[in-house]
C-alpha cells in the first residue's frame, strides 16, 4: 500500500488564530502608493462602482457577479483579472467545496474579491492594517508582491486540510485490521469524495497559475520575478499529494472489501461444516426412524449401537476435513 507522506508549511510567526469577521463593505488600505480593497461577496453596485474608479472591462465585472468561473487569466495593457479557486470546508454538508477568489491585479492597486470568506485573505487584511512593519514589508515592493503573499496564505491554508484527509486514511487502515470493515465502509467513501472534489478544485488551477506567473512580471521588481515560482510549487506538492492519496484511499477500499469478504468466506465456511456433517447424521437417524423391525429394534444395545456409528461418522468427517486443511 502506497505511504502517506506529510507535507507541512508552517504558520508564520505572530498570525494569529482569532476568527475574524468577514468583509461586506468594501475595506480599504493604502500606503506606499499601493492601495488594496477586499470584499467578500461583492453585490452590483458594489462591482460597479469598483469597475468605474478603477476602469475595468464590463466583461470582468459578470465574472465577479456569476456564481461559479473557471479559473483564468484575463491580460490587459493596464490591469490583470484572474479567476482562481481553492477548497473550503463546507459545515453545512459536510463536503468541500470551491471557493472562487476573484482579483484585479494593476500597477498601483490590488483589489480581492472573493465569493464566500476566505480566512487567510481577511486575516492577513487585518494585520496589514494593525501591523505597520509588515504593512511596510508588503506594501514597499510593488502590488506583485502582495497579491504573491495573497495567495501564498491561500495555499498554506490548503495543507492543512491534507493533512486532515492523511490522518482519516491510517485511521481507517488501523479500524480496518481492528475488526470494524463494515463500520468504515461509508467513511471510506466520503474521504473518496473529498479526494475527488479536492483534485476538481487543484486541476485547472495549475495551468492557470503558470500563466500567472508569467503575466504577473510586469507587476513585480526584478529581484522579485521568482517568487509565483514558489506558489506554483506548492500547486505541484498539493497535485503529488492527492495523486498519492487516491492511490492510498483505492487501496484500503479494496483492501477493506477483501477483509470483509475473507470474514463472510469464514462464515460460510462453518456454516457449510456444520451442514455437512450433519447430512449423514440426519441420514441415520432417517433410516433407523422408519418404522421398520431390524436388528435390535427396541433394545438399548440397538439405540447406543447407532449413536456410536453416528459419533464415528462424525469423527471421521471431522478428521476428513482436518486432513486437507479445511477446519
């Protein structure tokens, strides 16, 4: 069975773990020239405001209002739109479920608009805004670099939740060996889904995220261009680790259906033992019940003479069955 390996990215020193509440009026900062707006859930007046400061395509403003887009990239001589999604965990149904992140990216502005909360995106807004060093750090290199640290807290967001699946897997190998395969069986099945869902969400993204890179240089100093390297990298770990994950999940589903049916196989195998030898005993007692005279009939040495056949039948069936290997 293929290994689970782990791949963690830790949190950076000083974010802090407080539930922030979302944002549904545009929120503003700027400093350094740079301005960034993020929005959860933008309405249309609220869009069209935007796309009127801003000079957007009216085309870009109805893939902000649309429910569900394909991640991609939309490349103009002034400004940058992009369509990207990442996996949320759904309370509701139990499920995950894409989250789409909608961003206008031009040379003095980065504006975030996401369909539901997106928890690293607020949070890292926050403490840009209460943090004057790192609003310093972020917001001295260019709107490049920011969007960079954007999606960077996106997908260290995403690791996490792999771990979660990896750990539910060698949970279920170590039920599965413990005398629980039915138990497990509709667990197993929804981690299936959550591995399916979560490879919808990681496959379009990577292509997508190596066009941006691309068109992204032109926001981003000199020293600066490698950096959405390292963002398509962390796509390749998390695409590596899914890949391994179905593989495992197969695996222990196949593995848990030969576990069960060894167990029925076992079942039936006693059951037929007990049939079989019973045949032959259920033979004797038939003819010796017939209401025919025969030697004995009536005796007690005639009753123990027939019980002592029985019990030899028996022993012999028994040895028969222990002979090859059957018992």
């Amino acid at each position: 069975m293929p290994s689970l390996p782990r791949i963690r990215r830790g949190r950076p020193r000083g974010v802090r773990a407080e539930v922030v509440p979302a944002v549904r009026e545009p929120a503003e900062l700027s400093h350094n020239g740079l301005t960034w707006i993020h929005l959860d859930t933008p309405d249309t007046e609220q869009a069209t405001v935007l796309a009127e400061r801003f000079g957007w395509h009216a085309l870009d403003v109805e893939d902000v209002l649309s429910k569900r887009q394909r991640p991609k990239i939309d490349d103009y001589p002034d400004y940058l739109f992009a369509v990207l999604h990442f996996p949320v965990y759904d309370k509701t149904v139990q499920r995950l479920n894409a989250a789409e992140l909608d961003f206008f990216l031009g040379p003095d502005y980065l504006v975030t608009l996401p369909t539901v909360e997106l928890l690293p995106v607020t949070r890292l807004f926050v403490r840009c805004s209460e943090d004057e060093v790192l609003r310093e750090s972020l917001f001295g290199k260019g709107s490049g670099y920011l969007l960079y640290h954007v999606l960077d807290d996106l997908f260290d967001y995403c690791f996490p939740i792999l771990d979660k699946i990896g750990h539910k897997l060698d949970r279920f190998e170590d039920e599965m060996f413990e005398g629980r395969s039915e138990e497990i069986v509709r667990d197993i099945s929804n981690v299936k889904q959550e591995i399916i869902s979560y490879r919808k969400i990681i496959k379009p993204e990577r292509s997508t995220l190596r066009l941006l890179e691309r068109h992204t240089e032109r926001f981003l100093p000199e020293n600066l261009e490698l950096y959405f390297d390292d963002i398509v990298d962390a796509t390749e770990r998390i695409w590596d680790l899914l890949d391994n994950y179905k593989e495992v999940v197969e695996a222990l589903e196949d593995t848990n259906e030969s576990v069960i049916s060894h167990r029925q196989n076992d079942v039936l195998r006693i059951l037929t033992i007990f049939s079989v030898t019973m045949l032959p005993l259920t033979l004797i007692t038939g003819l010796f019940g017939m209401n025919v005279h025969f030697p004995g009939f009536g005796s007690g040495t005639a009753f123990w003479a027939i019980m002592g056949a029985m019990v030899v039948v028996l022993g012999s069936m028994i040895a028969f069955f222990r002979y090859k290997r059957w018992l």
